[in-house]
C-alpha cells in the first residue's frame, strides 16, 4: 500500500509536500484532523517550543513551524522517518529551526531539553510505550504548556496521567485528540 502523500495545511508553507519515509509503516495524521488540531491550538502557536513525540513524517511539528512556532524537536525511532524529517525541514528552509532525535520513546525523552510549550504526541494506536510516554511528559512542559495525544476514538485516555490533567477530547471519525494541561507544580 503506497502511502499518501501529506503536506502542510496552512501558514508560510501551505502545501508544502513532506519527504516520504521508504520502508515505514506510517499513520500521519490526516489533513482535516490536523487543521482541526490548529484551530484549537492557533492563540497558543506564535514563538512555541514543539516537541513532535512519535513523530513518523514530522506533519505536526512542521505543521507548528509553518504556522509560527519557534523551534520544534522531533523524536522518532524508525531510521528512514528520522532521514525523512531531516529532508523536509532542510527543503523547507526550516533546519535552524528544527532538530531530530532518533530514539524509542520514552527513553528518548531523558535526553531532551526543555521546557516545551507544545508537545504532540501521535503514537502507534497499540503502541505500549504511548501511555508510559504521556505518564513522563510533565517535567518537560512549560507552566500553562499543553500535551496534544492523539488515539483511536474507541479508547479514553487516562484523564490524569502523571503531571497532567485532561481538559478536552475531540472525536473526529475514528481518530480522537486528548488535550491535556500541566498540572501547577508538578
């Protein structure tokens, strides 16, 4: 099965296509779930620290670069989307602003520096290292930062996971997105 082609949906690089990742069994999020991600997200976008957990071919954390975030980090484990990402920020004129981290989650995360104002996390649905991960997030978030996780919409996600705290859930077909804040303190 050939993948589909994904490009950006809005901001500076508007239809801007992603490097393929050969050989990867990807999911990327589609267009229409992503553009309804940006709308929730666009107050919190302008000079944003991304980190794109899970990242496949960068779509989100790019996606946040074209739309004004200030620098993105990308965390993927599959050699050939780590080279993809690499490929498309470099195309797009965005590697200053842009870095990728090939590593398996959530070991990767010791090695990351924050704190993060966003961060996204678009795991494989049976992935078991999605709930460990977004258990592990909060001492990367700034005060007021916001995790986006995206799931299978027949799951519910904890509603607190360690440090965070759910504060909306949208369905969009069979694709749900969990928005969760960092707790005060933690």
């Amino acid at each position: 099965m050939a993948q589909a082609r994904v490009r950006v949906t809005g901001g500076a690089l508007k239809g801007f296509q992603l490097a393929e990742a050969g050989g990867a069994r990807l999911r990327p999020t589609s267009a229409r779930v992503r553009e309804a991600i940006f709308n929730v997200l666009a107050a919190r976008i302008d000079d944003a620290a991304v980190l794109d957990l899970f990242a496949g071919t960068g779509a989100l954390g790019i996606e946040a670069l074209s739309r004004g975030a200030g620098r993105a980090v990308f965390v993927e484990s599959h050699r050939p989307a780590a080279r993809a990402i690499v490929q498309s920020l470099a195309r797009a004129g965005l590697a200053e602003q842009g870095s990728v981290v090939r590593g398996a989650l959530p070991t990767a995360l010791d090695s990351l520096d924050g704190p993060f104002d966003l961060v996204f996390s678009d795991p494989p649905y049976d992935s078991e290292q999605a709930l460990p991960t977004l258990a592990a997030l909060a001492p990367l978030l700034a005060e007021g930062g916001l995790v986006v996780y995206e799931h299978r919409s027949r799951y519910n996600p904890p509603e607190r996971p360690l440090g965070l705290t759910l504060s909306d859930r949208r369905v969009y077909g069979d694709t749900a997105v969990a928005f969760f804040v960092a707790l005060e303190g933690a």
